[in-house]
C-alpha cells in the first residue's frame, strides 16, 4: 500500500483544516478512507447499541494538488486506517499560511501518517515541521462493517433552521433533561422538546420546507400536519451541532419515527451523514 498527497493552494489546505477540526469534535477516534478519488471520514458505532455513526466524504481533486495512491489490490484498491482524530487536526492546526503540506503513509517502528509542513520563516528561508500520527491499518476482512451507510426510508424529511441557533436552544435544554424528542411534519414544522416530571418546554420552527422526496420513501397516507418524532440522548445532538463550524449550503434532517435521526449535510464541497439512535 503506497500513499502520499499534497496541497500547495491555501485556501484548500483552510478548507481540509477546517473538515478536520469538524471530524476532531464529532469521533475521538475514527477510519480513514482512501481511494483513487476520494477520502472518506468514518465512525461506525452500531446503531443497534445506542451509538453514533458518521460518513463525511470530499472528493480528493478538490483538495490536493498531487495525490497518489495504491490500495490493497487491483480489485480492492482502497487503504483503511483507523486514527485518533485530534492527531490529525492538531497537526494540520500549525500549516496555517503554510507553504505547502504535504501527507503520506509510512512506517516508523510503526505505523503512521506522515503530515510535512512548509514554513515560511521570516528570512524567507522555509522550515520543515513534521508530525508523525500514529494510525492501525484495517485489514480487508473488517472493511464490510465500514460501508456508507444505507439510509432508511423516512417518515418525515425537512430542511433545518440556523444550526448556530439550534445549538443555543439545545444548550439551554441539556441544562434540564438528558433526552430531547425531535418532531417534525410536511408542513415545514420541526420542534424541540423536552418533557420532565416538573416542566415541559418546546422551541417551535416553522415553515421550513421540505425536501422532495421518492414517493415511495414517504407513506402515501401520511397527513402534512402529522408529526414524526424520536427520542434522542440530547448530549449526541449537541456534540453534532458543536462540530459544524461552517454554515452548510444544505442541511435536512430525516426522521425514522422512533427508530433514528438522519442529519444530511453539504457543507461547501464536503458531505456529512450523521446517524443518531432513538432511544430504547
């Protein structure tokens, strides 16, 4: 397996820092995908045990200048690595005005993701800092279990409000409950509420919108003012709200009625799926 890349354009070495950091707040740890034309972020938590799960992909060409790559075998050409996320971030935190960047697949005693920065120093002279994140690569029998995940058919999809203003109701609402129910129906009407013995408290959004979807994907019967709901740990959406630091061209939200929460996002050039699991 042979790996290495680099991006000489600041503006797309901002925008992969900033992909990054994203990942860096949403998975301690998680797996990196490379193949020919795209990089794929993922966490793979079983829904089934209450976890998160996670596929955020950018396609390579728009983001490096030089990229060159040799998977496993012709048929399998992909290479899977798991990391620890702030690693990479952190690393890509001190290429800020850098020249160049530069990132490869070695081995050191063991192995790692080479992150080369160029500096530019005052003299003019450049200096090389280079960071050495340690990685395990995923052997082809487990990559089954890391596939983009297959989106069930909703009950209810709509278009979500100014995440920066989501995020501020859920912040206040965590100081009171840990579970949050999120509604929504075809009118364009999303709510957050929380339900304890003492108080109930409900921040209502409206009118929304609502994707266009398959016709199948939606039941036929479903009245517009009905709503989908789903019980969620609160702590998991505000760790997903508290990851996105860019303002997403697209952002919809897809409701399974008590079985899970689907967020789908574009953010410039980079698609993000985050799956959170209904509370049993």
């Amino acid at each position: 397996m042979k790996f290495r890349a680099k991006i000489v354009d600041l503006a797309c070495l901002n925008h992969f820092t900033r992909v990054s950091n994203m990942i860096a707040k949403l998975a301690k740890t998680c797996t990196l995908r490379i193949s020919p034309e795209k990089l794929n972020f993922i966490l793979s938590d079983k829904l089934a045990s209450g976890g998160v799960s996670m596929w955020c992909e950018l396609e390579q060409e728009n983001i490096f200048s030089e990229f060159q790559m040799e998977g496993v075998s012709a048929e399998n050409n992909a290479i899977y690595l798991e990391l620890t996320s702030e690693n990479l971030s952190r690393a890509l935190k001190t290429a800020q005005n850098a020249r160049a960047l530069k990132i490869k697949l070695t081995n050191k005693q063991f192995p790692c993701l080479t992150v080369s920065v160029e500096l530019l120093s005052s003299s003019s002279s450049s200096r090389i800092v280079t960071h050495d994140i340690p990685i395990k690569v995923i052997p082809r029998r487990l990559w089954k279990d890391l596939q983009e995940p297959s989106v069930p058919n909703s009950d209810v999809s709509i278009y979500l409000p100014a995440l920066k203003t989501m995020k501020s109701v859920v912040e206040k609402m965590k100081n009171i409950s840990n579970q949050l129910v999120i509604e929504a129906n075809l009118n364009g009407e999303l709510n957050l509420k929380i339900e304890t013995e003492l108080v109930c408290v409900t921040t209502h959004f409206k009118d929304l919108g609502n994707p266009l979807l398959p016709s199948e994907s939606v039941s036929q019967s479903r009245h517009p003012e009905d709503m989908a709901e789903v019980h969620i740990d609160i702590r998991k959406l505000l760790q997903f709200l508290a990851g996105q630091q860019v303002t997403p061209t697209k952002a919809v939200c897809n409701i399974v009625s008590n079985r899970t929460v689907h967020f789908d996002l574009l953010l410039e050039d980079v698609s993000l799926q985050y799956f959170i699991p209904a509370l049993s």
